[in-house]
C-alpha cells in the first residue's frame, strides 16, 4: 500500500518552533492516535536524523535530542495513511 496523499506547509501539520534547536513539535489536525515516524533530511536528500514509532500525543508529536548543524533541512513525517512534508531551520 502507498501513502494516499502528501500534504504541505497547509493548516493540518505545523513545526514549531522554527527555526529550532535540538528539539521540535509536530503538530498535526489529523491521526492524532496514529504512531509516527519522522525523517529529516539535508538539501542534498541525503538522510541526516530520523525517529520512528513516535507516540502522537493528541495531536503532537516531540523530537528531542537532535545533532545536525545548523542549516536548512527537510521533515517528511509519516502517521500511517498520511505524508507531510515541510522545511526546519536548525539555529544553535
């Protein structure tokens, strides 16, 4: 099975805060039970961090402990049915 649809930057998935520093919140309006899993890549596409089988608390989901320098990176996140896809800002 495929993903059905990937969303982005629109009012059902948000980042915050960003820019960040090592830690960051997704905020999502839809599968708020669903587990995630969190990928975040450099603008090269190359894989740089990634969490999976994070638990969605209500809606948010924290990622903690993040060591990427600073730059301009792309969080692709996964709740099971749906993809979102949106630009974070690591500011140390």
């Amino acid at each position: 099975t495929g993903v059905n649809s990937i969303q982005k930057n629109n009012n059902s998935f948000t980042l915050y805060p960003n820019p960040a520093n090592n830690s960051f919140t997704v905020i999502i309006g839809e599968n708020k039970n669903a587990k995630a899993t969190v990928s975040i890549m450099n603008m090269l596409g190359e894989q740089v961090a990634s969490f999976s089988n994070l638990e969605n608390h209500n809606g948010m989901i924290e990622c903690s402990g993040l060591n990427i320098a600073n730059g301009l990176y792309i969080v692709k996140v996964n709740t099971g049915d749906k993809a979102f896809v949106s630009q974070l800002m690591i500011n140390k």
